[in-house]
C-alpha cells in the first residue's frame, strides 16, 4: 500500500508505483469543519469575569427568598418565585455574552410541581452543587401537578391532547421538562386560542412553533453548497436572525436510503438552522451562513418525483432563539410516580408512568446555551433533550435513569435537530441511549462515559464526530426488558446503532453521511455474568477513523453510502451491529485513513490514507465535490491518471470540468480522437454528485473522473428535453456491469469503471436523459 499523507492542505506527491508516479492532488480537509462547535463556536464556557457586576441583575440565594419567597428546605412549591426572578430578569436585564444575569440557588432542597420557562436571555442558573450526598448541594425535587403531566394520550403520542383552539400536544413536541429553553411568545393568530386556553394547554400556543406553521415556501430549487434560498415573502426576516430550512421529503430521496413505500411521508427529514447575512427584498431571497449540506427542492416533486401524498413544500421560517442561557452545578430529580423505586425502573424499557414522562432540561430553538455539572436521577424522560438548538454545550453532567425509557422514545440522553454543538465528559448511568438524531449535524461527543449505546438514530443525521468515548454495555440493556426469555437476544443493544432505511423508515429514515467514530473503547456484555468484550472493530481505540455511511470510491471517501452485506442494504442494524462493513463484498464504513493523534479536532499531525499501488484506479483521485462542510479543490488537474484498466502509459487527457457541490451545470463532450477506447468518438463528461442533463450524440460515451465502484448511479427522463423519454441500457466500457433504462427512474450501485456506453432501446430514438453518480 500507499500512503497519502496530508497536512494543512497541502498538495503532497504519491508514489503510485514502481513504473511511475504520479502527482496527486488529495485535499487535507475531507472531513467536516469541528472547529465551531459548541458554545459560542467552541469559546469556553461562562467565568466569573463574565458575569454582571450590574446587582440588579444578579440575584443571590439570600434575594432568591427575599425578594421571591424561594426557600430551601421548607417543603413549599418553588415554581412560582423561580418563575417570578427568571421573568424580572427578562424584563429588567438586557444581558449579553460578556455580561450575563445570574440567579444563584440555596443549598438544600427545593420543591417544584410545574415546568419552569427560561426564556431570558444571557442568564445562567447556579446551584451551589450537584452531589446530593453534600449537605451544600442544590437538590431540585421536581413533582408536576395535574396541569403539568400530560392527559389523554395513547402510546405516548402527544398529539392526543387536543385543544378547542386547534392545537394539539404534539405542538410542544419533545414534551414539557422541569426547566425549558424556549421562547413563549405567541403568535398574533393564536392569541385568542391562547387566552382561551385552559392551563394545561396553554403552552400549545407558546413559542416559535407558532412561526414555524407560519413558514415561507420555498420557490427555486437550491442545491447542496448554496447559500442563497428564494422564497414567497421575506416579510420579518433579517440579517442577524436565525432562520429553519427544512427540504421536503420526496420518492427519489426515499429510493436512495431505501425506506419502504408504506413509511414514505410527507415531511422535512433533512433540515437545518442558520444564520441570515442578507436579504434581497426585490428578489425574495435570503443568504445564510454557511452553505446547505443537503438539496432543497421547492417542492416534494421538483426533482422529478412522483408525489408521496400530493405536493408538499419545502420550507423557510424565521425564528426567535433564546440564547445565552446555562445551568451549573445543582441536582435534580422527579418524584417517583406510586409505590414505584429505581430499582422498579433499572434495566426496564417500559414506559412505568407515561403521563408522568416529563424532561430534566429542555432546549427548543434555544442558542449559545448550556448545562454543566448539573446531575439528574430518575426524569420521567430525558434528562436533557433538544429540538432545534445550535451551538450548545453539555459538559461534566451526571445523568442516571429514567421512570419511562419505553415506546414513543423515552429515557435518552436525546441530541434531536441540534447543530454544532458539544457533548463532552458525561457520565450516562441506566439510560436508554444516547442519540443524535433528526438531521443533527456538526456535533461532537467526546470523552463521556456510557452504558448505554450511542446511537445514530436517524433522520439524516451527518457530519458528526464521535472520539474517545468509553462504553460498556450490559448484557442487560436490550430492548425486551424486563420480558426477556432464556436465549431471547432480540433487540439487544451494542455500543454503535446506525439506522438502516427500510427499518428506521417508520420513524425518520436512514442515518445520514459521514458520522465519524475514532479512539472510542467500547465493550459489550454477551452473556449475563460475563466479562465484557471489545466491540471490534469500531470500539478497539486505535488510530482508525471509521466513517460511518460513507463510500471508498476515493481513499478518504466522498459521498454517502447505505451500509450493505454482499451489496444488499442493511434492513435493519439490529443482529448486524457486529458485521465487517469496511471492506468488500460489504459496503459503508470507509477505514481507509489513519491518524497518530488523540483527536480528530482541528489541529495536530498528519492524516495517511491508504491506496493501493499496484494500479490506482479514476476513484483514488480527489473528489471534486465532497460535503458543504468540508473544502474542496475546484477541478481535477490534468495530471490525473487514467482509469485502472487504461495502461499507465496510455493516460487519457483529463478535462474534467471545475465543479463544485453547488454546480448544476449539464454535462460538457470533448474529443475522443486519441481514445483508447473503442466505440467512443467522443466523450461527455459528468461532474460527480451534479444530476446533469444530458445529449446523447453518435458513438458518444459519458465519462466520471473516477470509478463508480462502490458509487450509485441514478437515471432519470430529462427535465429540459421533455419531448421524450430515453430507454435503453447504460453499459461499463473499462469497468463492469449495466444498468437498464426501462422507465422514468432507475438506479444502480453494482457498476465499476469511469466510460459507460448507452444504447437505446430497439424503436427509441430520444437522446436525452439525466443522470448523478455519488
């Protein structure tokens, strides 16, 4: 083998074999961008410097009881005066990053029955410690009252806890928590509903929710790598704000992950929160950030799909984040519901008081936000939950167990629809999972200790790194506990579970690309009783990085691949969790790069990538076209080699166009006349991941600038051309197999080789199509 080795972007040589070598351009960045993940893009968190010297916003355990009535130890209900000191300071203290409020807690005990809103801006919470065993300690006893626990529901869903109004419990999805990060405002449509409300549905109506059924539709398709969406109305939208894109579900998205046709709804599976940098009120567009990690088609059938369940949009909304907010250094716990006790709740993956499944802490549409040092024992739910948050931090917690860890997704550690954030030296104890979930993205986790799975529990979640994490899982944590029989091992759970398409599909849908594990020790208990043994080989703490549902098409990868056995996609993760899915026959684990360092965050020595030298095939060479997070060169230079069936000494000239992930440019045809290739008078050259459109002419053949080994190949009825439609069969000039053209979509992922021949069908003369490799 070969080695690739990369350094600060570098462009290094490769020594491609012994008759000749070759210069090679690979990109140093192919992973994701870390650097800007977790509070404040990865500043430390709050000092003491940072918080006020203003005293009117500063509020001390002694002016907490003064001023507020909350004192500890006197078994009073404390919800109202700590919903009473959170609100003076929303109203009173503007706050900012560098100059935040504090409310500081007693130690001792304090009693709470309802859902406290921190909807404050710029505020931490301060307990005065988090072991509850020290007289010192902040305990926060949390027992929700009959307007707080949820009603009428079945099988946990929210949505049964409808209101006169037209609102329903799912609106304050992933459901109410002792404290909870979120804006209360409410929209100007629903004030009456609101207002009308009794309290055990008020908070329907509160939040940005309200916005969010209020959306823009999209209007232009965008693609992966833009910047700039159009939309109907730019109406209260500008720059500085933060805005939620969610790209519609649609047929061709599903075909690809594999979710069976009976799961496919109409929804948003792959979305996103950034930030505006302008908006063009002429032209009813806004600029975001950074660029899109997914396409954004106007519609459910803009990119030639069939509809789902008729046309549904896809999405832009303007949000109210609260930002700012921290949680340090107190305990909380919810009262046991009945004659129930921990030990009742251990191991057990039912839900044992599903009214009473009320979270620790919540974040929704919550920014710049974090809980450090806080321990949580015995939630209804989750101890920490999120749903639409970027940039948080969860750091130095101690969550142990849950009274409902059952269906409907209870009992997590639960990062859902979070971006860029940090989840960092946990200790997990008798959860369900640790997930990251619902098009999470940016993400790390790194340096907690679990005993429960870490679990990429899909929804397109992607570009998430997960390094030096220690797991050890018990041969009790299995989801048929309690009501296990003897040799029963369904549904037991190792240290890794990814989602497979036609299995999550009833859910969410596939686990997105490119999640990244590296030095994790991870160890399951196979038997009861039993020493626990290496997960291997993702969970063995070495130098390999595993790069979960990603291709080898180059050494490093470039583009999203449903893990496989013998090119069959996984149907499900569950009795697979210990299968080999780095090399062939099986598919979607990329190992092929290694790194002598402890963390694969910015900085450091050197990535090696390894290649083989024999003969490197057109796949080796460097994508053109790789995430929106990471960097990519803008062409192939003409040094490029030839593909692996083409001698070395007859390499063909490249001219491969600049691409880039947010080109959607067709396809361009250059000379074949010194081809080595028979029956190929010239070429059309494809840019990779790009659906370009394509004209056929005589003895043409279409060419990638590498191997679609490993690669899927998609086909479609031209979109422009739309007078007919092509049929025939697209054939490997310099590789193998075919794929047949025989109706307005197909598909393929079993060819190799770069130059592939299409030959119509006997009576079809239409030579127009078009057509994506990735």
């Amino acid at each position: 083998m070969s080695n690739i080795h990369l350094r600060g972007g570098q462009w290094l040589p490769l020594v491609a074999a012994a008759f000749c070598v070759f210069a090679v351009p690979v990109q140093a960045n192919f992973l994701p961008d870390w650097s800007k993940a977790g509070y404040r893009e990865g500043l430390p968190l709050p000092a003491t410097s940072e918080i006020t010297t203003n005293t009117n916003c500063v509020i001390t355990s002694a002016e907490l009881g003064q001023q507020f009535a909350v004192y500890a130890n006197d078994n009073v209900d404390d919800s109202q005066g700590l919903q009473q000191a959170i609100d003076f300071v929303r109203a009173n203290c503007a706050g900012s990053y560098n100059n935040l409020s504090l409310i500081e807690l007693p130690s001792g005990s304090l009693n709470i029955s309802k859902e406290i809103h921190v909807d404050a801006n710029y505020l931490v919470i301060r307990g005065k410690g988090s072991d509850p065993a020290s007289s010192t300690a902040t305990k926060i006893i949390f027992n929700p009252d009959s307007n707080t626990r949820y009603d009428n529901i079945i099988d946990f869903d929210l949505a049964g806890m409808t209101d006169a109004g037209g609102g329903n419990g799912g609106w304050i999805w992933p459901g109410r928590g002792a404290f909870r990060v979120q804006t209360r405002d409410v929209h100007s449509s629903y004030a009456t509903a609101y207002a009308n409300a009794p309290e055990n549905r008020k908070d329907i109506y509160e939040g940005t929710v309200n916005v969010h059924w209020k959306h823009q539709n999209v209007t232009q398709n965008a693609a992966q790598g833009d910047t700039k969406i159009k939309i109907n109305s730019v109406a209260g939208f500008s720059a500085g704000k933060y805005a939620w894109v969610g790209a519609a579900n649609t047929n061709k998205m599903y075909d690809q992950q594999g979710v069976l046709s009976a799961d496919r709804l109409n929804m948003h599976m792959r979305q996103q929160i950034f930030k505006i940098v302008a908006v063009d009120t002429t032209n009813k567009t806004i600029t975001i950030d950074k660029p899109l990690e997914f396409d954004l088609p106007m519609n459910s059938t803009a990119d030639g799909s069939a509809p789902i369940s008729g046309t549904y949009n896809s999405r832009v909304a303007v949000l109210t984040m609260v930002e700012g907010v921290g949680f340090e250094n107190f305990y909380l716990t919810q009262v046991a519901p009945g004659n129930l006790t921990a030990a009742d709740a251990l191991n057990n993956y039912n839900n044992l008081d599903y009214n009473g499944a009320i979270n620790g802490l919540v974040f929704k549409w919550a920014l710049n936000s974090y809980a450090r040092n806080i321990r949580t024992y015995m939630t209804g739910s989750h101890p920490i939950v999120t749903e639409m948050a970027k940039n948080l931090q969860f750091e130095n917690n101690y969550l142990e167990g849950s009274w409902n860890k059952g269906k409907g997704g209870n009992g997590y550690f639960r990062n859902s629809k979070l971006w860029d954030s940090t989840i960092k030296n946990n200790t997990l104890r008798s959860l369900r999972h640790l997930t990251l979930q619902w098009s999470a993205s940016g993400n790390v986790v790194t340096g907690n200790n679990v005993d429960a799975d870490i679990n990429l529990h899909g929804g397109w979640e992607r570009h998430n790194l997960i390094e030096n994490n220690i797991s050890n899982i018990s041969f009790y944590h299995r989801d048929c506990n309690p009501n296990c029989v003897v040799g029963d091992d369904s549904g037991t759970w190792y240290p890794i579970w990814w989602a497979a398409g036609e299995h999550a599909g009833g859910w969410s849908g596939a686990t997105g690309p490119q999640n990244v594990f590296f030095r994790n020790t991870m160890k399951k208990q196979l038997t009861a009783g039993a020493a626990f043994t290496t997960y291997a080989p993702y969970g063995a703490n070495n130098n390999t990085i595993y790069q979960f549902g990603w291709n080898r098409a180059t050494s490093a990868g470039n583009g999203w691949e449903h893990l496989a056995l013998n090119g069959i996609p996984l149907s499900t993760w569950t009795h697979q969790e210990t299968q080999n899915y780095i090399a062939n026959p099986n598919v979607g684990i990329n190992a092929n790069c290694n790194y002598a360092g402890t963390s694969l965050l910015p900085g450091g020595a050197s990535i090696s990538c390894s290649i083989a030298s024999s003969s490197i095939a057109a796949s080796s060479v460097a994508p053109s076209s790789v995430a929106a997070s990471s960097v990519a060169p803008s062409s192939v230079a003409a040094s490029s080699i030839a593909p692996s069936s083409v001698a070395a000494s007859s390499v063909v000239p490249s001219s491969v166009p600049a691409t880039s992930s947010s080109s959607r440019s067709s396809s361009s045809v250059s000379s074949a006349a010194s081809s080595v290739v028979s029956g190929c008078a010239s070429y059309i050259d494809v840019p990779w991941n790009t659906r370009a459109e394509i004209t056929l002419t005589p003895s043409s053949c279409i060419r990638f600038d590498r191997s679609l080994a490993g690669a899927n190949v998609q086909v479609w009825d031209s979109a422009i051309n739309t007078s007919c439609d092509y049929r025939g069969t697209m054939t490997s000039v310099n590789g193998s197999g075919n794929l047949s053209i025989t109706s307005n979509y197909a598909t393929a992922n079993n060819l190799s080789g770069s130059i592939f021949k299409l030959t119509a069908a006997a009576g079809s003369n239409c030579n127009y199509l078009k057509i994506r490799a990735y």
